[in-house]
C-alpha cells in the first residue's frame, strides 16, 4: 500500500476520533434487575406517551417473550400497537409497514422488544417518522436524518448486536440487492432494558454465535486505533464477562445471573465499537454474509483469530492487556506470548462451541471477489490497526476453505 494511501486512511481516522471527542455520543439510560420493566413504565408516563408501537418478530411473539411487557402496558392504560412482520434481515418493506402501524395508531414511541434486527428496524420506523419525504434509501450512510426521533426504548433478546446502544441500523433492499446501514447519533435509544430471563430459550448456537460477535466488537473497539477512555474501559469490561460466562452459557443456558452478564457484556461492546468502528473481521464477515447468508456472529467468530494473528506484533500491545484483563497468559513475560495466549483463548473457546475453522460454503472461485469487496468496505472507514492488502485478504480467505 502506497505511504500516502496510508496516510489519506489515517487522517480520516483521527478525523472521526476528533468528531466523536468534539460530539459526545448520547447514551442509554441503564434499566436492569426486577424493576427494569416497572422503570420502562414510569419512564413512559413520565413522557406521558398514551399510545406506543411495539416492535418484534413472529417467533419472538409466539414464544410469548411481549407478554409480561404487554401486561403491565394493559394495567397502566398505556395504548400499544404490535407490529410483528420484522424479518430476521429487516427490509425497507418491514420499515414503511411499521411506520403506517406508527401512523395509524398515532403512536408517540417506539418499543423495540427482539434481537439486532427489530432494533435496527425500530429505529429506521422513528427515522421515516420524521423524516416523512424521504425514502429509507435516501438516509443511507452518515448523519443523513438530523431530527431528535421518537423515543426508542430497546430490548435486546440476544446478548450479541449491542443495537440497543449503538447509532446505525442496518437494512436489506431485496429489490437492489443490497444491505446497507443508516448512521446518525439521533438513532441512539433512550433507554435500553436488560432482561436475561428473555434469552434463556435462544438455542445454544445462537447463543455462541451473538456471544462471539460481542467480544469481535470489544476486540475490534479496543485494538483500533480510534479507542478512548471509556471505549477501552468498555471493551475491557466486555471480553471479560465473555470469557467469564458465555461457554457456560452456551452449556447450560438456564443461569440467569451469566444471562445478564452476557447482556451487559454486548451492551458495553456495543458502547465501545458505535464510537470507534469495528474492522477486518467485521468487513470479510459482512461480505460472507451478503454472498452466502452465513449468520453474522458465526462468521465473526471464525474469521477473528485468522485476523488477529495476522495483525502480529501491530496487536500484541493491545491484545495483550486484554488478555491480562481477562486472566489469560498471566504466565507468560511478553507482550507477543500473552498476545498469543489470547488468540488461542478465542480458538478454545470457538471449539468448545462447535464453531468451525472455516467455512463450508465458501468457493474459491469466490475468494478474489469477497475481499475486494471487504476491502472496498473497510477502506478508509474503519480504524484498524494494520492495513491489509488485496493479497493478504485473499490468503486468509484461502485459510477458510474446508
Ligand atoms: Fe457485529
């Protein structure tokens, strides 16, 4: 890569950390433990919103997950209205259906009651609420709404996307073929609850593949070069719960105190990456996701460790406190040995969660296309610690094949 192709890269980089220290990101107000839900209530009466839209999915609602939420919006006359259509890649179509169910009902806020893409597609709801003359479509990339939304109050069911305390949302056009995100700091939620007896039924890989993507954002946020303070005390805090709880989690599903240590653990991943951006992995992820629909946590999982060693000694700095952080490689003297002690941390835990190497459904004949792609992706947007070539990409690709 040319120094000055570097160069233009990392001047944006410090560009956006000077933003995100310029513009503090809104955050969350917390709600958790037995009050959360009673919280989320008077919150509401506060606002004195009389008539919500309630977002979710099918198999969310069938699972009966909105009844204790509904039963306590009936007993305090709060109006709801369900709008449950939300696929698992939320579509442009899901957006503008909720929105008349917004419309129809005269809601004034939104609840979001499901995983990554009901929260995504809530938020989208509340950006075409004030943005009525715009198409999804036209508020695509950065900062392209503006307007203080309704109040979004997110409740995530999986401990993974970290949507409930992020500003992007991410939508499918089936038309165009393509899958795109909405940024801007109005998306962030009001008020995220974490409820931990609403992921004790998620099946156990999909309890590994959404652990794994949380600790790629908190490995990703905390190895960038666009961290901070607080990103990095967050990212810290979350590979920590991670390592602490999510095998458990994903042997014995039923404990609710590691349940809510995972949802704080995506939640402080989410804090860290929404302001610093995420990396390689994300990017080859992404693009595996959009050829062969592998589910996002599963391909962020077997992508990081290649990333990582890749990164080499660029990483075992950073690397190395969070293994420290987390009690892994305490035994070793360097930087590189806890470096690697962590990576092969992350290759134990992967296989006690019968995540593969690679990836069954990947073509050679694909490779040179995905990671010009998840180069075009990453460049210049992303902070990563070591610039990748084209070459580089593809070898790693190659380490994918099975
Ligand atoms: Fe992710």
């Amino acid at each position: 890569m040319w120094p000055t192709t570097k160069l233009y890269y990392r001047s944006y980089h410090y560009s956006l950390k000077l933003f995100s220290l310029i513009f503090p990101f809104p955050r969350p107000a917390l709600y958790q433990g037995e009050q959360a839900l009673n919280q989320l209530i008077d919150r509401i009466k506060i606002n004195k919103q009389k008539s919500l839209l309630l977002v979710t999915d099918n198999v969310l609602q069938e699972l009966g997950l909105l009844e204790p939420l509904v039963e306590l919006l009936i007993k305090h006359e709060i109006s709801h209205t369900i709008y449950s259509d939300v696929q698992p890649n939320p579509t442009i179509e899901n957006v503008e259906n909720g929105l008349n169910a917004y419309l129809n009902a005269n809601c004034q806020a939104v609840i979001a009651l499901g995983g990554g893409s009901v929260m995504d597609c809530a938020k989208l709801i509340g950006a075409r609420v004030v943005k009525p003359k715009k198409s999804v479509a036209q508020l695509k990339g950065l900062f392209k709404v503006l307007k203080k939304l309704p109040d979004l109050y997110a409740i995530p069911t999986t401990a993974g996307t970290g949507s409930e305390t992020t500003i992007a949302a991410v939508v499918s056009d089936p038309l165009n073929k393509q899958k795109y995100a909405v940024t801007d700091l109005v998306l962030m939620p009001k008020v995220a609850v974490l409820l931990p007896e609403l992921t004790l039924k998620l099946p156990p890989h999909i309890t590994a593949a959404t652990g794994m993507d949380a600790l790629t954002h908190a490995i990703e946020a905390y190895i960038g070069v666009n961290g901070n303070k607080f990103t990095d005390d967050r990212a810290l805090k979350a590979s920590k719960l991670i390592f602490e709880n999510l095998q458990n989690v994903y042997q014995e599903g039923g404990n609710l105190i590691q349940r809510n240590n995972m949802l704080l653990a995506s939640f402080y991943a989410g804090e860290a990456f929404t302001r610093t951006s995420i990396g390689y992995v994300h990017a080859i992820a992404h693009n595996l996701g959009g050829l062969y629909g592998t589910p996002h946590g599963l391909a962020n999982a077997i992508v990081l460790p290649y990333i990582l060693k890749w990164y080499g000694k660029k990483a075992h700095k950073s690397l190395a406190k969070m293994a420290v952080n987390c009690g892994i490689g305490l035994e070793y003297p360097t930087d590189s040995d806890k470096a690697n002690a962590f990576i092969t941390a992350i290759d134990k835990l992967n296989q006690d969660m019968q995540i593969p190497k690679g990836l069954p459904e990947l073509k050679k004949s694909d490779i040179k296309k995905l990671a010009k792609k998840a180069l075009k992706e990453a460049h210049p947007d992303y902070p990563v610690p070591k610039f990748m070539t084209l070459n580089a990409c593809e070898q790693i690709l190659n380490k994918l094949l099975v």
